[in-house]
C-alpha cells in the first residue's frame, strides 16, 4: 500500500509540474540514442532496468504493470521510442513530463497538455526523488533489489506505528539497539548519579554507536554537542521530528567504502521530505490509559511550484511530552520479591567497620516504610520517560540557474529541552570522631546516607541544531555532477542541580553545621552544598563534495554506470566541563576534562554499476580517506547479485571499514579518581603504600586515574553478506541474508585496576620507581566478530471491492557475539545475554475505502540473566528465573479520510497494556532498551489539506 500511495502521489505530482512548466527540449534538438540490453521478465522489472540505463525517471502506479509481461529489448533508441517499444501490446503508452521524465498511463487518456495550467489540488501531492542508500549512483526506482540488505521505512509506515519520535520508532525494528536518554545519560547504569549527555540514538548488532553511520539526505551532520563517556561521539534523534521524514533506508552491513568511517556495521539514512503541492496541517494528542505521559504536537507544511521552474518546501514542528517516572510504575522497583528475587533496595542507615553488616537504620521518619525500615528504592525516583520539548523549521528551495544548472538550498533548525530526574545522592559516609550524629563514642561509624533534604538530581538540557546545505548540479552531456557545501552545528547546554560539592560537605562535616537525617539544616547551606554544575559544548562539521556520475562503457548485459567523487571535511569539538568537575568537586561524580580540538579530512572515492550480463550485475566501490594525523586509509567493497531465474536473485557483498580515533578519545577517558587497593605482584611492586592483611596477602593502595593514549590507532573491520530473494510475483517477495562483521583493534577504555600487569603503560611510578597510581587510557585491544540472519517479506492482495491487503515481515536473529575485551583474554559470546538475541516485527494492512488499518506486532526473544562466561546468579538459580522471558506487543492504528480535505486517525499501542518483565536484578525490573515503560497508550491525530 505505501508503495502504490508513494507512485500515485508522484503521478499527480509529475502532472501538475508539467502543466505548469514549459518544455525543457528545444524543438530542433533531437533526443540522445541509448544501448538498451533489457531482458524479458516482468514489465515492472523491464521499466526499472530502462529508467536505469536511460538515467531517467519513470512514474507509473504498479497495478498498472502488474499483470505485464515484457519480451525485453536489445537495441540502441532514444528513451521515448524504446519506452514505445515496451509498452506495446499493454494498452499503456509513455508521456513525456520533462526531458528525463515519463508517465506511464492507459493508452485511452487524454494526452498531458502543458500549456495549460494546471487545476487546484487540494491533496497535497510529493514528487518522486532518486535518493538511494548504498550508492552514489542514481537510481531510476527506489524498489530495485540491492545487493546489501536494506530496510525501508515508508512515509506510511511511519503515520501508522504511531511513534512521535524518530528514536521510538528505529528502535522498535529488527536488529536495532536503542540507547535511551536516560541510559546515555547515566553511562549505561541506573547506578550512575551524574546524569551527563541526554541524546537518544540507537545501533545496529550490538557493535555500539560507534559502529553505526546516520546520515540526512546522504550527507553525515554534527555528532550530539557532549560526548557520552560510555558510548563516545552520538547522533541524537530527538533533533529530526518525524513530520519531516520521508523516508528511511537503514543498510545492514559495512558501508566504509560509500561513505567513510563509522559505517562498519550500517548506514542508516534518513530522507527529508522535498516538494509538496499544497499545505498540509496535523494535530495529534497522546495520553497513556492511566492518564500520564500525555503528549501534544502540531506540525504544518507546504510546498508549491515556482513560476521559474523552481520549487519550494517548508515545514514546522512543535511538539511537547510530559515527563513518566519510576514511581508512576509500580513495577518499575529493586524490590524483586515478586518474582522471588529478593529485595535490592538500599539499605541506609549504620554499618559496623568491621564486618559491614548493618547496627541500625537512620533516615528522616516521613522515609522509613511501614516496618520502620529505611531503605532507598533508588529505580523508581528514575525517570522512565524524559519531559521533552521539541521545536523545528525546515526549508527548502530549488532552482534552475539556465541550461541543466540547478541551485539548491535547505535550512534546519531545531531546539530539543529535556529533563531527567534520579534518586537524591547517596554514599558512604565515614563520620568524623565527636561528630554529635556518630552512634559510637570515640569510634569511627560508617553511615549509608541519602541527601533526602537536598532532594532528587534533576538535570536540564537544551540542545540546537543547525544544518545549512547549498548544492549545484547539472548535466555535461549525460554525465551529471554536484557540488555540495555544508555546515552542521549541534550545542548543548547541560544544567545538573543537587549534586553535592566535596569542599562544601568536607567543611560542614567538620564544622558540625550539617546534620545527618535531619530536616532543620538551613536553606543557605543546603545551597552552598548544592550548587548547580553547568556544562556547555559545541560540536560543528563542515563538509564540501564534488562527484560526477555516468555512462562509461558497455557490457553484455548493458551500460556501465560510473561515480567519482572528492570531499573535504573539518569536525570541531567543544566541551566546557564545570570548574567542579574540572577540580574533581563533584561527589561520586566522575571527573571531567577541558577539550578544544578540530581535525580535517580529505578522501577520494569511485565506485561502478556493472551489468555484466543480464543476469548478472556487480557493484564495486573504493574509497581512499586521509585523516589528519592518522594517514590514509583504503576501503574497497564488492557487490554481487546473480539471477539464474526470473524470480530469484543471489545477492552478497564484501567489504571492509575503519573508524579513526574521535576528538572524544584522543583524551582521557572519564573516570572518577578514588584511592584503591590491587594485589602486589612482582610486576607491580615496589609500592609507595602498602598494606599486609591478616591472611598474608599484600595490596599495593593506588591512586586510580586516567591518563591519555597518544599512539591510539583506527579500528578497522571486513564485513559480509550473502542473501537470497525471491519474487516470484509483483505482490510478493520475501529475502533472507546472512551476515558477518569482524571488528579489530577497538578502542576501549582499559580496565586497569582489574588487570593492571595487562596494561603497563597504566602503572604510574615517582622517581624513587615506586607504584603510586593507576591510570586507564583508551587503548586498541578489543575485538569483535558478530554473525546474524535477517529476514525481510512482503506480500500484497487485491480483495476488489474489499480493498487491498498487506502483510509485511521483518526479523532479525544474531547468532554469535564474540567480545574479546583485551589482547589475549577470553572470547565470550555475548549474543543473548542480558539482551534479546532475536526480534521481529509484523505488519498487517488492510485498506479499503476512505479506511486504512493496521496492526504491527513487535516481538523480542528471551534473554539469558548471566553474564557470558559467568553461571546463572545463585538468587535467580533459587527460583529457577535465569531467562527473562520474551515480550510481545502489539500497535493498532485506523485512519478515515472521507471528510474532503480531513484525515482522522486513531493509534493505540501497547493494545495489550503488557507490563514489564526483567530478571535481572540489575535492572531493577525493567530493560531500558526494549521495553515500553507506558502501558496502553491512545493518539488522536487530525490533519487538513489545503
């Protein structure tokens, strides 16, 4: 259906554009002959193979074609007469819209006129583009098979899932890891209390963000203006509204060879919407079924031809959700003893030196629950849903300079706010002697403490987007080039409230002016012990591209297509960390580094299209990229795909990627600075201090740091699929691929402490060669191999005066997970630990009439609670949960559009209200990635054309 609606909307588009444009060829120019080698197959399939070697546009409905055969073509004609030739016998014929574009209609209409201006319409109508993942070749039909997996996500499928945002809605397909603001923020642990770099991204088979290249329009943009500790340089998806998409192609597999570093293990390329005839305005309104986490949007459009031949499109966007806390779930707690896991909660109060068992709780009595108890129930003060507040602009222009020139030029803005919460900071403390809270007379007393009078972290940020692009293209003969110039900015303002300064606390400790679990201690020094941590940073890419691309040489199987291109880029970032946390004044707060830095790129890449038979066609790509102080590196790929019937096609790729060191780790990486104590070895010894326990064992006790790694080295993988698709009718296909990625030489953060004789360049020593810190650095030890399946098929159904069906089918299973962590350790298998190993998502459409409805069922597999190379925990063994079960959802959406100008629908997701379910005590109950922490959730949307 998304395909027939996208062709039918380009076949008004084309016709409105023609009636109002004059013709583009002069009378006396005689049209261009092609070499045409078309095999007989399909109409549908034989049209797609013209448009590509003709290097033109064709615009038809598929129903249209559907039940057409076509008995090939080998003959060199212009593009009308082999066009003409095609469709005889069909009951079709061609019209030409423009000089490399044609419509394909009944051969008993009425012939376009353009001369006369075209009616009104009041549907808004958007014209066909040529954008292709994978390529920088144009391609003639965005359906075309492609030799690398490829996912599409339509403009139709993206109004009925009924997600607001783009992060909501890559997360929930096939293969995706979703890195929620919350998770990014907290580094990936709850535990975490310095909640630090709010974006929402996500990633494909488990190789990180790092891994994973998005793109807007084909061209990379600024990284998120804070840099993750964990997860490194991030693209946040919270910036690009949904409401300006287009479309989305996700390439599974490496790409380095197409565009770059990052791209080793996919591309995900979001597609802007162009040209619009007429203005279009929605309005929609979610609420969850127990009345929170309500959301509000209103996003207008319009786009219309220019008298000059140009054309114009603008949008805006303004959307708001409210914040869902952990306490607004009852199931989101540490406390697991309804699945007889036990209680985790916290437990605060005093504990004995000496064997660290609990003497007696202490808290503030409006905290301790019925029992008397005190303990903190740190996963339900965490914010489950962020508040956000989005607002965007996005403009675009297009227009004929003379001749084949083209000027075009595109404008987004956009501002996200967003607000976290966390449980009020809570530590150890080590009472002072005489402190009048102390339990013990003249004996230090250990006290487990929550700031409850400070009150819950809260953290702020805002961030802005800023994306300027400005093209020229044109035609020299029948090759086409483009210039591109671009620059992307994203800042970020991150405002961090009741964390507590280290100077301030040490000094009222000692002062006796703060009272532990006391609700008297005065406004003025709770400010002073609180004050507010700002962070700020900026992250700007700047881009120029010149390519050219087409006909070469000719093959058996037809023309060869060609592209070159050039790019320069530089990538600047800022971050200007608080001077408390420059000082290390942060309590329990990692400490954070000044970074001021830019680097350029260069790189060099050609890439062909070789029909080297008619069943047979090879793709192959090589890029050279120069990076500023890590030399060249080379990427070549390969792309086959072989049909030996007319429904059948091979398809496989080989390929090989890389990723430089970021500006974010060409630093130290983020880690708090705390006293420890290692085992002294030979390696280690001698130490400055050392301490010999009762059982004879001696540690060595060490400053833990960081420090910086000034030989880091880029990463580098190969990758590969192998696939098979099979259509053996325009309403049905169905692919399944098989893919492998190595990655080599990783940069990881070293895990010093634990294996600190792994590490030498760790081991810090004074002049006298004593050991008096350990420092990790970001280092090239890690390792990863990754091996999967995916599964993608559609099937489509004409019912006549029941309207037509649709069932759509993706999965994805990773087999194998291999982690090597570092040089000569363990290779453990990662694939379903602590995160599905397996996901599929169904989709099932039925339109008829002015109703469109569809139900999508997202399911995510079993996963096992232990840790790879670990047994199950001995609690989760006890009540035999050592597999969190897998969860299925389901989402309806139905839309009416029988009111003239109106379209009126109605989401409901969740439709089961499924809750929840997580073994792993870790996650207190719930999995950030995966789950869906609203329950059943209504959106009413309404939208009017003009």
């Amino acid at each position: 259906m998304a395909r027939t609606l996208r062709l039918t909307l380009a076949i008004l588009g084309a016709l409105s554009w023609a009636c109002a444009a004059p013709p583009s060829l002069a009378a006396g120019d005689p049209p261009t002959a092609v070499r045409f080698v078309i095999p007989a197959g399909s109409l549908d399939r034989a049209l797609q193979t013209l448009a590509t070697q003709a290097r033109v546009q064709i615009l038809y409905s598929p129903a249209l074609v559907e039940q057409h055969q076509s008995p090939g073509l080998q003959a060199q004609l212009p593009p009308q007469e082999a066009l003409d030739l095609l469709l005889r016998g069909a009951g079709l014929r061609a019209v030409a819209v423009n000089a490399n574009t044609f419509l394909i209609e009944r051969g008993d209409a009425p012939p376009v006129a353009p001369a006369v201006p075209p009616p009104r319409h009041r549907e808004p109508t958007e014209l066909a583009t040529v954008e292709v993942t994978g390529t920088h070749i144009p391609r003639a039909d965005i359906e075309v098979v492609t030799p690398a997996p490829m996912t599409r996500i339509g403009r139709a499928q993206i109004e009925a899932s009924g997600f607001q945002t783009l992060f909501e809605l890559l997360s929930y397909q096939p293969g995706m890891i979703s890195h929620h603001p919350v998770d990014v923020a907290t580094d990936g642990s709850f535990q975490s209390q310095q909640p630090f770099a709010a974006a929402a991204t996500t990633s494909l088979y488990g190789l990180g963000p790092r891994a994973t290249l998005f793109l807007i329009d084909g061209r990379r943009v600024a990284n998120y203006g804070l840099a993750s500790a964990d997860l490194g340089g991030l693209t946040d998806l919270n910036g690009i509204p949904l409401s300006l998409i287009d479309r989305i192609e996700i390439i599974r597999g490496g790409a380095s060879a197409i565009y770059g570093a990052d791209a080793m293990a996919g591309v995900i390329n979001i597609i802007l919407r162009k040209e619009q005839q007429g203005g279009e305005v929605i309005a929609r309104y979610g609420l969850s079924e127990r009345g929170d986490a309500e959301q509000r949007r209103l996003s207008f459009s319009y786009g219309n031809q220019l008298s000059n031949g140009g054309s114009f499109f603008i949008s805006a966007d303004h959307f708001h959700r409210d914040a869902l806390l952990g306490s607004q779930r009852d199931w989101r707690t540490a406390d697991l003893r309804r699945f007889g896991l036990g209680d985790w909660r916290l437990p605060l109060g005093y504990f004995s030196l000496e064997d660290v068992s609990l003497v007696r709780y202490a808290c503030p009595d409006d905290v301790r629950d019925a029992n008397g108890a005190c303990l903190l129930d740190t996963p339900s003060y965490l914010t489950l849903q962020p508040e956000m507040e989005s607002n965007a602009v996005y403009a675009l222009l297009r227009q004929p300079l003379g001749g084949s020139v083209e000027f075009d030029a595109s404008l987004r803005l956009s501002q996200v706010q967003q607000r976290l919460e966390g449980a009020p900071l809570h530590g150890t403390v080590l009472l002072p002697f005489g402190h009048p809270d102390d339990l013990n007379e003249d004996v230090p007393t250990l006290l487990d403490y929550a700031f409850f009078d400070v009150g819950p972290v809260r953290s702020r940020s805002s961030a802005r987007t800023a994306d300027i692009d400005l093209g020229l293209s044109g035609y020299f003969d029948r090759w086409q080039w483009r210039a591109d110039l671009s620059h992307h900015l994203n800042s970020v303002d991150n405002q961090i409230d009741r964390m507590i300064s280290n100077s301030a606390f040490a000094q009222a400790v000692d002062e006796q002016t703060y009272r532990f679990n006391s609700r008297d201690n005065p406004p003025e020094l709770l400010r002073a012990l609180s004050p507010r941590v700002e962070v700020k940073g900026d992250a700007r890419f700047d881009q120029l591209i010149f390519d050219v691309n087409g006909p070469w040489f000719d093959l058996p199987g037809g023309e060869t297509q060609a592209a070159l291109g050039v790019e320069w880029s530089r990538d600047a970032l800022d971050n200007r960390p608080d001077q408390r946390m420059l000082d290390g004044d942060v309590a329990l707060g990692a400490q954070k580094s000044r970074l001021d830095d830019h680097s350029y790129s260069s790189a060099f890449y050609a890439e062909l299209s070789m029909p080297i038979a008619t069943w047979l066609h090879a793709d192959a790509a090589w890029r050279i990229d120069h990076r500023q102080g890590y030399g060249t590196e080379s990427s070549p790929m390969l792309g086959l795909k072989w049909e030996p019937t007319r429904s059948i096609t091979v398809r496989g790729t080989a390929a090989t990627g890389y990723r430089a060191p970021s500006l974010f780790e060409l630093r130290r990486p983020t880690v708090s600075s705390t006293i420890d104590a290692v085992v002294m070895t030979d390696a280690l010894a001698p130490c400055l201090f050392s301490s010999t326990l009762d059982d004879g064992v001696t540690y060595c006790l060490v400053e833990h740091g960081a420090i910086e790694n000034p030989d880091l080295a880029p990463e580098t993988s190969r990758s590969a699929t192998l696939g098979v698709v099979w259509a053996p009718s325009s309403t049905f296909d169905l692919s399944v691929d098989r893919f492998r990625i190595r990655r080599r030489n990783e940069i990881v953060t070293t895990d010093a402490l634990s294996n600190p004789e792994a590490f030498p360049a760790s081991l810090e020593r004074n002049e006298q060669g004593e050991l008096v810190a350990v420092n990790d650095y970001f280092a090239n030890v890690g390792r990863t191999e990754v091996e999967g399946w995916e599964l993608q098929s559609e099937y489509r159904h004409d019912l006549q005066q029941w309207g037509r069906f649709t069932v759509r089918l993706a999965a994805s299973w990773l087999t194998r997970l291999d982690r090597q962590l570092t040089a000569g350790g363990p290779v453990l298998d990662y694939a379903g630990h602590r995160a599905p190993q397996r996901a599929a998502l169904l989709g099932l459409e039925w339109n008829v009439g002015n109703w469109l409805t569809t139900l999508n069922v997202h399911q995510f597999g079993p996963a096992d609670v232990a840790v790879p190379g670990q047994p199950c925990p001995e609690w989760n063994v006890a009540v035999g949960k050592c597999t969190t079960p897998s969860a299925t959802t389901a989402d309806l959406y139905v839309a009416w559009g029988g009111l003239q100008d109106w379209r009126f629908s109605l989401n409901v997701n969740n439709l089961t209200d499924h809750e929840p379910v997580n073994y792993d005590v870790v996650k207190g109950g719930y999995d950030i990635a995966y789950d869906d922490p609203r329950g059943r959730y209504y959106l009413l949307s309404a939208a009017w054309r003009f």
